[in-house]
C-alpha cells in the first residue's frame, strides 16, 4: 500500500513538473514571437526609410539635370 501512495505522488510529482516545464515553454514561444514582431518592424522601418531616401536623391538628381 505505501508503494502505491509513494508512485502517486511521484505521479502528481512529475504532472506539476510537465505542467510547470509546458507554460514555460510557452512563455518562451510568446517571449519569442514578441521579439521577432519588434525585430521585422524595425527593419521594415529601416527599409521605409531607405525607399524615401533614395526617393529624395533620385529626385534632387533629376531637378540637376532639369
């Protein structure tokens, strides 16, 4: 009988551990995701920024030669 209650709880034991390991888990995923948001948004900006100015170079360009 005390076999039995030991390896229940070593049961519920190693439950709580996979519970903890899993929402872990998904704090990284979330952490992660979060961060790969920031990282495209910064690079889309970055990449905005270098579309207008090669716009602006491109125009003083053809106002010289106008």
């Amino acid at each position: 009988m005390a076999e039995i209650a030991k390896l229940e709880r070593q049961q519920v034991n190693q439950a709580a551990m996979l519970r903890r390991k899993a929402e872990e888990a998904a704090a990284a995923n979330n952490r992660l995701k979060e961060l790969l948001q920031k990282q495209k948004a910064v690079t889309e900006k970055k990449v905005k920024k270098q579309e207008q100015a090669d716009t602006s170079r491109i125009m003083v360009s053809l106002s010289l030669c106008v």
